[in-house]
C-alpha cells in the first residue's frame, strides 16, 4: 500500500522536509511506468465516473479555462464529447469512489495531519486545460499514466493566501521565460509549493494524474483559534473599537494603546495545547472514516473471545483526558470512558494490534465490553 515514502522514494523525508517543502520544486524522474498502477488505471475511469451516477457535479471538462457547457455541468455523454475536442476531464474528491486513493488519502492525513484533497485529471493529446496559474496549498502530481509537459515560473507571492488568487490574471500577463521545464512521464512525481506559477500541457501522449493537494493549516489559524478562545474569557476582545477610530487623532491613540495591551494579554494567557484541541476537533470532525469493511465488523461482534486479535482501524486518533473521563478522538467521533479505564485506553492507543486478554486494568467481561463498543464506534476491527 502507498504512503508517503513510498511516493518520495528514493528521496527520504527528512531531505524533502529541509531542502523542498514550501520552499522550491521536486521532481521525482523514475523509470517505472508501472509505479502507480495499483493506484489507478486508464481502465478504471469509466467505472469511476460512472460510481458518480446522473450528478456529475464533480466532474468536470476544461480547456484553458474554458468549460464544455455554460454552466459547467455535463453528462455522461457529454464527457466523451468533450475528451474528443480536447477538453481535459477533472474529476474531482476521486478518493471518495475508489478505494486505492481513499487509502492513500488516508495514509497521507495521518502523516501530514493536514486536510488532503485528491483530484483525478485525464487530458486527451495536444490539449490545454487550464492557463499558467499558482495554488494555494500544497501539491504533488502523481503521473498515473502518459506524459505531460510542464513549465514552471517563479514564485512572485511567497506563501500566497486565498485572499492573493485575485492576482492570478496579472501575474500570469507578466510572465516571462520559465525557470524549468520538463516532461513528467508515467511513474513520475513532482512537488510544487503553493505560490509557484506553472503551465501544463499535452503534445503527442495523453496524460492521466492525480494531484494530491495538501491544505495545510497556517500559524494564523492557530492564532485565530487562540483570539478566539480568550475572546470567550476575557470581555476586553469583546469590546467595541473606539468611537472614530478611522479619523479622529485621539481615538487612534487610544486604538494603538488598546491594540498592544491585547496582543499582551494574548501573548501572556493564550495556551497553544488548548487552541491546538480545537483545530484537531474541526479537523477530525470533517475526517470520514475509513471505508474498510465495517459493516462486517458490526455483524461478527457477538463472535469476540479474549484470544480475538483486533487493531486500530486506520486514522489519526488523539488521548483526551477531564477531570472524570478519558476517551479517544478520531475522525468524526469522541469516545469517552472514565478514569478507570485509563490504563486500557492509552494501551489501545499505543498498540498496532492486540489480544483483547493484554488489556490492563481491567477485568475480563469488561475488556470484552469496552472492545465491542470500540468496534461499534468504528475505532477497533478484528484481524
């Protein structure tokens, strides 16, 4: 199974992390075709495209720039009418219709512990779907299969924000000669920094790849988070700017004066642990879980001994602890037991797999009642 080593390789993580990330392009020239093919295939696109049913609203055609249809919404026929003019076919959250990338997805959110999005985008020959443009998070493009030829321009907006997409136009007027260009050809990977302009293109080979966007969380949403936390506390952030602060003299004073006491009170009492906890909950509460066969987990539970040997199905999950409780967060769920169960829960937690008989801290009957419920609430499965 792919994770991310595996799409680095032969580069380590530590040398991508120090030399690559946010900072500059990487690309990955392998002589493996092959290399992704268990992720996904030419074959496969139809049975994709047709999991989507009449709402193809994920599934787009573009070519620079342009949509097939006014409205952007095509149907299936439509799709292979677009491909054959040139249109290149973005199909969009792929990893919620196949199960090869919603693992890796998975895989990739543990690691990063960061929202991933993964699109699929099949381009015919000698086509175009989109202008030189720059993201704003994160990518890696995985080339499934065929070849693409990119140009990469420099970076004019480091780290760019949302907010900077409204310069895409002029910047893209601005251009002049790229400072790479190459041909990314099956089995290939290439990182780009958010804030990178680049222009891709097809000539005598189709292209099929997966872009993998990472969208990271920034500083200033942990601040954010942080303001808004003492905000609840401290009724000073929820008061009113001063009457006239955009033009009266004194008021701007007394603005400036305000404004720095604030950033103290924030530097003093904020408490990054707790900021922290709320990101993980609106991360984890947007997380899905894993489509790995639950269904037969729930009806096999009655079938449990202490020898059953079962483990954490796959996901991030984090140890919370109040004054009379500790549980587990995960994607889109909180378990809680009490304080007598500490022991067993940091062993779940720190196990890959085990016996339900290694529990500690508890009694038989209760080992098997609290694996049940974990099994019930989608956190533990049988081997």
């Amino acid at each position: 199974m792919f994770d991310f080593e595996k799409i680095l390789n032969p580069i380590d993580t530590k040398t991508f992390f120090s030399e690559y990330w946010e900072k500059r392009p990487c690309l990955i020239s392998r002589t493996e075709p092959d290399y992704y093919s268990h992720l996904l295939s030419l074959k496969d696109i139809d049975s994709i495209i047709r999991s989507y049913g009449s709402n193809l609203s994920d599934v787009e055609v573009i070519k620079e720039n342009s949509y097939f249809t006014p409205n952007g919404v095509v149907n299936a026929q439509q799709l292979y009418q677009a491909y054959s003019q040139g249109y290149t076919l973005r199909v969009r959250k792929i990893s919620e219709r196949w199960q090869p990338i919603s693992d890796l997805r998975t895989k990739l959110q543990v690691f990063f512990n960061h929202p991933v999005l993964i699109n699929l985008y099949m381009s015919p020959k000698n086509s175009q779907g989109f202008q030189a443009h720059f993201d704003t998070h994160e990518v890696f493009i995985v080339q499934v299969e065929g070849s693409k030829n990119w140009r990469i321009y420099d970076s004019p907006i480091t780290l760019p924000l949302i907010s900077d997409l409204k310069y895409q136009e002029k910047l893209r007027n601005q251009l002049t000669s790229p400072v790479t260009a190459f041909t990314l050809n099956a089995g290939d990977l290439l990182y780009i920094p958010r804030g990178y302009i680049h222009e891709v293109f097809t000539s005598d080979s189709f292209s099929t790849h997966l872009t993998v966007a990472i969208h990271t969380y920034k500083w200033f949403d942990l601040l954010n988070i942080a303001v808004n936390l003492i905000a609840q506390k401290d009724v000073r952030f929820r008061e009113s700017l001063p009457i006239g602060f955009l033009e009266q003299g004194e008021a701007k004073v007394s603005l400036q004066e305000q404004f720095q006491e604030l950033l103290q009170i924030l530097a003093d009492k904020s408490q990054v642990e707790f900021a922290v906890e709320e990101l993980a909950q609106l991360f984890l509460g947007e997380t899905p879980p894993p489509a790995d066969g639950q269904f037969y987990q729930l009806e096999n539970i009655d079938k449990l001994t202490l020898e059953t040997i079962v483990k954490k199905r796959a996901g991030i999950y984090r140890f919370i602890q109040t004054i009379t409780h500790v549980g587990i967060q995960f994607a889109g769920n909180t378990v809680k037991e009490s304080n007598r169960s500490e022991r067993a829960i940091r062993f779940i937690l720190d196990s890959e797999e085990f016996a339900i008989k290694d529990i500690p801290g508890l009694v038989d009957n209760s080992k098997l009642n609290l694996v049940r419920r974990l099994i019930q609430e989608g956190i533990l499965s049988t081997i």
